[in-house]
C-alpha cells in the first residue's frame, strides 16, 4: 500500500484498534460499579476493580494520544513514561532506557513498541537502545519464548503489503511504516540467532 492511499480505512482499523484495547478496561469499570449495586457487601473489593480498570485505561489512552494522535513534537520523557506504563502489567515487559531514542523520533518509537510486541505473543522483553551507528534513530529488541515474526509484517512496514491484505492485524505495522517514511525514516526487522527480532527506524539519506 502506497502512503498516498493512508485514508479513511486506515483510520476505521486503527480507530478500531484503540477501542479494543479500551473495552477490557473500561468493561471491568462497569463491573465493579454493578458489583457495589447489587451488593454493598462487597464494596472493597468493588472499589479495588474499578480504581484498577481506570488506571489500567488512563494508561492505555494516555499511550494511544501519543502514537496515534500527537502532531506536535514529543517530550521525550513523555513518551517513555506512556510507553513504560502501558506495558508495566502486561505479558511484555518494555525497557527504554533514558536518552534512547532523540525527541524528533518518539512517536515513531511508540508505535515501533506496538509492533515489536506483536512478534511476542507467548510474552517477552521489548528493549529501546541506542545505537552506535549514526544512521539508526531507533532500535528495538523483541525477545521471548514462541517470538514469531507475523508473515504480513516485512511488507507492511516497507509500505510493498498489498491494499487487500491491509487489515486489523496489519493495519499498526503499515502505519509505522507510513509514519517513518514521512519523517524520512527506513524502517526493517532483523532475526536474532537467539530467534528474537530486532527493529529498526533508520535515516533514509
């Protein structure tokens, strides 16, 4: 798919990403609060789901503002605590170390994490480093038991995916891909020895 044609459904898929992360949470809200309803009895144990769920979804938009909806340039602390809090109690754990990624490139760094972690669905580490090669802006190591490359995503991420294979699965890694040619970026995945996979956002000149 061709950056020109990012439109309209690129925008249903990720809009429909960003509610399915919200459900869970938000759904568990509602829980608690009919579980004080029905029984005051269990008013503590109402009041711990609910203080939970709304972190839990504060966190998740507080993220999702910033992969999805920020046009303005990014404090980089900002962006690390969204990312850090997003996956703190999560099957992935995220590493980003201060000074990782420059200011201009946090956004992409974001939305490079979401699709990193799809490479670990039995759960992992997502690592941010620097790197000494002065042409890399950012680099992500995903490593864990079961890593697997999902089949669609060397394509979506180049911008070559085909416009019918464009769907809720792919839809983040051509989004990242489209975000990092505009910024003048080159985005690719590696395979480790060890089987994890490292990405990359590279400067294309």
């Amino acid at each position: 798919m061709s950056d020109s044609r990012i439109d309209l459904r690129i925008a249903e898929l990720l809009a429909a990403r960003l509610c399915h992360e919200l459900v869970s949470p938000i759904g568990a809200i509602n829980n608690g609060v009919e579980l004080l309803e029905d029984d005051p009895e269990f008013a503590t144990d109402a009041a711990g789901l609910i203080a939970q769920s709304a972190v839990q979804a504060t966190r998740r938009l507080q993220f999702y503002r910033i992969a999805y909806g920020s046009t303005a340039p990014i404090a980089v602390d900002l962006g690390r605590n969204a990312a850090l809090d997003l996956f703190a109690d999560g099957k992935v754990a995220c590493d980003w170390p201060e000074a990782a990624a420059p200011a201009a490139w946090i956004k992409l760094a974001c939305n490079l994490l979401l699709v990193a972690a799809e490479a670990l669905p039995r759960g992992g580490r997502l690592t941010l480093a620097a790197s000494a090669a002065t042409e890399i802006r950012v680099e992500i190591r995903a490593e864990g038991e079961g890593a697997r490359l999902p089949a669609h995503m060397p394509d979506a991420l180049t911008g070559s995916l085909a416009d019918e294979a464009v769907d809720a699965r792919s839809v983040q890694a051509v989004f990242t891909g489209a975000l990092a040619r505009r910024a003048g970026g080159r985005p690719s995945v590696e395979t480790l020895p060890s089987g994890g996979f490292v990405f990359r956002l590279a400067s294309a000149d």
